[in-house]
C-alpha cells in the first residue's frame, strides 16, 4: 500500500513546501509504503480523530498499526484531522505527553 497523499487542487500547502532541490531530494527518497514502515522499531503513537475521513481512521491508520510492531493507536473521539493545529491542539498535546511519560 502507498501511502502518499496528493496535494488537494484548492491547498495551499503545495505552495508553502520548500522547493530547494536539496529538500526534495530527501522526501524523494522517502519510502513511505507500508513495507518501509515495518522496519520501525520504536515505541509509535498512532492519533487519528474519530471524525476524521474514515480512509485515515480505518484503512490507514489500521495497516500502520499492523506494520509497526508494538505501535499503539488512540482514537480522538470528537476530534478530526485538523486537531493538532486548528481545533484542539492541548487534547492531542496531552495523548502524546502521556504516551511520552508512560514507563
């Protein structure tokens, strides 16, 4: 599965990425399917929204859990994809704190 998502014609966030040749080199060399996630060996919190479109709350999110080994995955409820930076950036702060914190 791969996992690149393309840039939405009415983003803008394609005109704000660096477009150095130096900068897109490294994300060209990038593996993003799910075979370079299994080869991940650290501790992974998986957050996704529960209002969040379902191909991130399901298919996505769950081949990652499957890929990385011992991941852990939390579902926002109430949250959507934007909840890190617009709507509740303290509620997702605090999973990833505790998530940090945890023996």
């Amino acid at each position: 599965m791969d996992l690149r998502i393309p840039f939405p014609q009415d983003n803008n966030l394609r005109s704000r990425t660096p477009r150095n040749p130096a900068w897109l080199k490294q994300v060209r060399a990038l593996d993003d399917t799910v075979a370079g996630y299994s080869a991940i060996r650290a501790t992974v919190l998986l957050l996704a929204g529960s209002n969040s479109p379902k191909l991130a709350t399901k298919r996505i999110l769950d081949e990652l859990h499957r890929a990385i080994v011992g991941s852990t995955v939390e579902i926002l409820d109430g949250l959507d994809h934007n909840a890190p930076d617009e709507k509740a950036p303290d509620i997702v702060a605090a999973h990833v704190l505790r998530f940090l914190q945890a023996p």
